[in-house]
C-alpha cells in the first residue's frame, strides 16, 4: 500500500472545509481513508490549521508522502519532514 498524507475536502458549496488524511494513494479524495491527523480550515481569518505533529511525523517516518498542498501546511506548521 502506498500512502498518501493528503486533504478530504468536506463543507458545503462554496464553504470549503479540509481534513488531513493518509490514505491509499489509489483511493478517491474523498473516499475510505487510514486515519486522520487534522483539519485545515480556510474560511476562517486567519486560517485555521490544526496538525497531529506526533501521527504526522509517525506517518512520514513510515514512508507516507505528502501532497504539494499538504506539504505546504507542514511547513507553516514547522512539521519536519
């Protein structure tokens, strides 16, 4: 299984809302994922980011790969990599 750190889009039309999810690099954005490590909300100001940084590292030590978007959030967050 290749996994993927990447975000789930959720929210209505319009009001977009994120999580952040590992997931199977073959499944759907919004289908079955692994786990949950947090959320990213853009609509609020200033945006709110929130980030398990101890299952995030744990995912990335254990070969999971971020998405550009994601990888981005990681580095606001100062999440090694």
């Amino acid at each position: 299984m290749a996994a993927r750190i990447r975000l789930s889009r959720k929210g209505s039309k319009k009001n977009a809302f994120y999580r952040i999810v590992v997931a199977d690099s073959r499944s759907p954005r919004d289908g079955r994922f692994v786990e949950s490590i947090g959320y990213y909300n853009p609509m609020s100001e200033p945006s709110e980011i929130v980030i398990n940084e101890e299952k995030a590292v744990s995912w990335l030590k254990m070969g999971a790969l971020p998405t550009n978007s994601v990888k981005r959030l990681f580095e606001i967050k100062k999440i090694g990599m």
